[in-house]
C-alpha cells in the first residue's frame, strides 16, 4: 500500500523513511534502530549495518580473442596472432646451421676478418708498431659485422683484435716519446 507524503503528495512505498520528491520523513514508518548490536566476545569486531543498497553483481568477464581471463595471483597470458612469424630466427650450429648461404657466407667472412685482427693485434705488439690501427681498425669492423648478424662466434676474436691493436698503438707512440725526449 503506497503511502502519499503529507508534504508534497508524491506517492512512495511504506518503507520509505523519507519522500522520495521532497525528503520530508515519513510519519507512519517505524523507526530503525541504527547501533550495532553488542558483541557476545570481547574480542569479536563489531559488525556494520546492512546497507539499504545492493552491492552490483556484474558478470562474469569474457574471455576476448580465445584467452581466457586470468585468475587471481596469475600473470595474464600474452596473445600472439598465429599467421604472425618472426622475421629472423637463426638456428643454432647444432640445430641444421644458417638457412640461408648468403648469410653463412657473410658470416664467414666476417669471422676471418676478426682471426685477422687477432693475429696483426699481436704481430704489432712483438715486432711492428704500424699494424696496431689496422687491426683496431679491422677489429672494430668484425665486431660490429657480427653483431649486426647477431653471430656470436668470432666477437671475442674481434674484441682481442681490438684491445691488441689499441695496446700496439699506445706502445708504439709511447716509444715515439722516448726517442724524442733528449736525455
């Protein structure tokens, strides 16, 4: 039975406490007590008052694109389209070597050229000073081919070309130096 506000005559519920147009509170609704009830421990937590609005219930969520959706304390699973192939994959040694020559061939040479590096690194250090910047020079070169195929074999040659080319530079100008120093 619907009861009409003294106030302003909107028709409201008899639950309401209060118009739902004006505010104006409702004579004939009983009143709620609003304190918690006591607890019966000493050490229980006092409970809160049921709210007069529900908490929404959504539902549940959707698994999007055929992932479905993570549970709690999981990492959410990575989607990768299955007509998608990385551009470049290199094989291991072990595992069938280069697919393509061309690529093999490349680094091939660029691995000589960094046995090179290494070998007039350390000719330049024992006997002559004049190969230390061209086996910097082709030290560097090898490296960077190297890297830029993504090939591991053959960088620490360059690196050791590198530093024995470096090494023989600083000597030989060092050694410069000293004969020029009148003493």
């Amino acid at each position: 039975m619907p009861y009409y506000c003294p106030n302003c005559g909107a028709s409201n519920p008899d639950s309401a406490t209060n118009c739902y147009n004006c505010g104006a509170p409702n004579p004939i609704a009983r009143p709620v007590d609003v304190t918690p009830p006591a607890a019966a421990s000493p050490f229980e937590a006092p409970t809160q008052p049921q709210s007069p609005y529900q908490t929404p219930s959504y539902p549940p969520p959707v698994a999007a694109y055929g992932i479905p959706p993570p549970t709690p304390y999981q990492q959410p699973a990575t989607y990768t389209p299955p007509d998608v192939t990385p551009a470049y994959s290199p094989l291991p040694y072990e595992q069938g070597g280069f697919q393509n020559q061309a690529f093999y061939a490349e680094a091939q040479r660029w691995q000589r050229q960094a046995r090179t590096a290494v070998i007039l690194g350390i000719l330049g250090f024992i006997c002559c000073g004049l190969l230390g910047p061209v086996a910097l020079a082709l030290g560097i070169q090898s490296r960077n081919g190297l890297q830029r195929l993504g090939v591991v074999e053959g960088q620490t040659m360059a690196l050791i070309g590198i530093i024995f080319g470096g090494l023989t530079i600083v000597a030989w100008l060092l050694s410069i130096l000293v004969l020029l120093i009148p003493g």
